[in-house]
C-alpha cells in the first residue's frame, strides 16, 4: 500500500490524463447541462460538479465510506497485487451513476502507486482511439473505461485480445489481401465502470477477473460521506443538518454533496452559516427537495397521477402531457427513483401510485374496491 495521504481540496490528484468526459485528451463526450434547480437531485454531473467533485473524492480506501463487500474485495486485490509485484485483475464497477465508480478506480491506482488514463466509452468512437490510447500505457498504470458498456464494437473486440495476452492487432490493407500487424501492450489493469451492467456483451464481461456492483448507501453512510466533504470544504455542519441532507440525498453521494453546496450558499446568505437542521430543511425547500428527496417534477409526476387520475392507472403520454414534459422524461428522469421509492408502480395498464404514494402527499388512499358478488350468488329475480 501506499504511504496515507492525508487529504484535501488543494491536493494534487494522482497523474490523470483527463477526467472523464472532461475537456482533455480520450475524453471528448459532451457534458451534460448544467443542473437548474430542478436537476438538483440528478445523479448526472454538472461541469459544477466535477469542479467539486475532484476536491471531494476519497483519495485511499480508508476513506472510501461505505460498500463494505466492494471495499473487502478489493483490498484484497490491492494486497495480492502488490505481494506477487504485478498489476491486478482487471476490474468491472457495475452500479448506478455517482455511487462512487470513479472514485473507486483513482483509489486503487493510488493505493497502487500507479498512474491512472481516465476515459468513456462513447469517446472510443474507433478502434484506431482504443490502440492509441493502449499502446501509450506506461507498464503497470490503470485504464480507466467509464460507460464501458458504450464502447464501438470494433475497439470492444480489440479489447479482449489486449486484457488478456496485453497485444493489440493493426489490422493493415482491406479485404483478401489485409495483414494483421501485432503490437506489445504493457502489462495494465483495465477499470470499466457501467451503469448498465445488463448491456455488456458476455465476452467483455469474461475477461474481467472481477466484478464489484456498487450499492445506493444507507442515510448513515451519506451522514459520514457529508461530515468529511463539510470538513473539506469548511462548512460548519452539525449533525441533525447532515442527517437532514442525508435523508434527500436519494443514497447517492453525488447528491448529497450538491444538496450540501446549496445548503452552505442558504446557510451563508440566509442565516449564519452553521448547517442546522433548520437550515437545511429551509434551505431545501427553496430548492424543491422533499423529505424523501423528490424534486419538483417527481412531485408533479405523483401529484397528476393521485390527484387528477385518481391514483391511475394511466399511460405515459397522458401522464406527460398533463405535467408538460416529454414522456421519456417522465419514464428515464422521474420514474426511476419514484418506483424505488415505492411510491409509484408500473402496471401493464398504465402507472399506478402505490398507498404510499398517497401517503406521501398527506392524502388517504382509497379503500381497496370489494369484489362485488359474483353473478350466480345474486338473488334470483321475482318472477
Ligand atoms: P460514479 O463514477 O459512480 O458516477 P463518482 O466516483 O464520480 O461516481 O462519485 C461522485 C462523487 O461522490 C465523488 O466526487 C465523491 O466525492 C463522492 N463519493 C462517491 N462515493 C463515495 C464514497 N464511498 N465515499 C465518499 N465519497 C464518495
């Protein structure tokens, strides 16, 4: 392992050739936009965000809070690596976005003591990116691949042969007469995270010696990932504030350590800039982020279906009209958490909010309909 380093916002990261999606070389998928405030729970993350983001992340396992399986895993594999003095595994996060991919990667090159090349597979666009970028690799560093899942096809196949006999083959010439040129890998350890473990092709997925699924964390976890990101970035947070934010934050750390930021400007400009539970709950509100963590348009989502369709069921499109967004909004930005939460379900004849759903909005759900008598115990008509 590497010697602790003790961690901050101003510390020089590990070399890094280009976070991912970042403006630097292998990386060049579009950012997404910058969050208004009704992205202010999205689990995407914002040019803002990646500022912060690289002054926050956990920089050692130590540090790394939560994922206790993951944790041991890989500690494990850091041990052995390090013991037989070659590099790891290769590794696959599977998980949703901002539980902690990223992070995990930078970690083990840290505790590796090895470089780390960052990059996505919607930038690997041809195969002749991926042999570039694999025939840079100095012995030993991390290739990170971020949205893996996303990779060309040609460049995946490329892939395999370079994971597991560290050789990439140029193919030269067309047709008949094409001739594969073989050219050496240093030995590396691939690092693919995927949001969509489901879509990976089987012989991509073989090829990794390991596999972590990272997990939405518990309040408590998120307590502690915010106690260390306020402890860096200076904000007084107390801890009834903390377990306020914690509870938002939809068990992802990305979003907890927004919702924090929003909270510090409140708690600055508004009160006296201690995070208290009073604080947060205000400052919350202003943002539109419920108790649960619901943001305006799940609200709306939940609200349309309990009080203007009775509960449902109803279908996307209606759905969607009625709150004035697309219905791939509503299904890919809304529904996702609504269902995890139990609020809401998908039915095969429409969307349905669950008794909970009601609840949640301070409204009693309607009795469960009696089955009515069926037709043969009805009294038989006078005659
Ligand atoms: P992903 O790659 O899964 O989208 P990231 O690794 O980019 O997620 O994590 C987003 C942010 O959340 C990081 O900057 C980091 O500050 C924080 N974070 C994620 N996981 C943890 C964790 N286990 N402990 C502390 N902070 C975390």
């Amino acid at each position: 392992m590497t010697a602790p380093v003790p961690d901050g916002p101003d510390l020089p990261d590990v070399p890094v050739a280009g976070e991912p999606d970042g403006p630097t070389a292998g990386s060049t998928a579009t950012p997404p936009a910058t969050p208004t405030p009704a992205d202010i729970v999205s689990v995407v993350a914002s040019g803002d965000d990646r500022a912060f983001e690289a002054g926050l992340r956990p920089r050692q396992l130590a540090d790394f809070v939560g994922q206790q399986r993951v944790r041991e895993q890989v500690a494990l594999l850091l041990e052995s690596a390090l013991r037989r003095g070659r590099p790891p595994d290769h590794v696959l996060l599977s998980g949703p976005p901002g539980l902690g991919k990223t992070s995990l990667a930078m970690i083990l090159a840290a505790e590796l003591g090895a470089a780390i090349r960052l990059t996505s597979g919607p930038a690997i666009e041809r195969a002749g990116d991926l042999v570039a970028l694999l025939t840079s690799l100095a012995p030993g560093e991390v290739l990170f691949i971020d949205e893996i899942h996303r990779i060309a096809r040609p460049a995946e196949e490329l892939l395999y042969a370079a994971m597991e006999d560290f050789r990439v083959d140029v193919m030269l010439g067309k047709g008949a007469g094409a001739t594969a040129i073989p050219l050496d890998v240093a030995p590396f350890t691939l690092v693919g995270a995927t949001t969509r473990g489901g879509l990976l092709t089987g012989p991509l997925r073989d090829r990794f010696g390991f596999v972590g699924h990272l997990d939405f964390y518990a309040p408590a976890e998120l307590e502690q990932v915010l106690t260390r990101s306020a402890r860096l970035l200076g904000v007084p947070l107390r801890p009834d504030g903390g377990a306020e934010i914690a509870g938002r934050s939809r068990g992802t750390p990305r979003v907890a350590n927004r919702l924090l930021r929003r909270v510090r400007d409140y708690a600055e400009v508004r009160a006296d800039g201690i995070v208290t539970r009073e604080v947060a709950r205000a400052a919350l509100a202003v943002y539109d982020v419920d108790e649960l963590g619901l943001d305006r348009l799940d609200r709306a989502v939940l609200e349309a279906l309990v009080r203007r369709f009775g509960g449902g069921p109803v279908g996307l499109s209606t759905l969607g009209v009625a709150v004035g967004e697309e219905p791939e909004t509503v299904e890919e930005v809304a529904e996702p958490f609504l269902v995890r939460e139990g609020l809401l379900a998908r039915t095969p004849r429409g969307r349905v909010a669950t008794p909970h759903g009601w609840h949640h909005l301070g409204l009693a759900p309607p009795e469960p309909r009696q089955p009515g008598p069926a037709l043969f115990d009805l009294p038989a008509p006078a005659t």
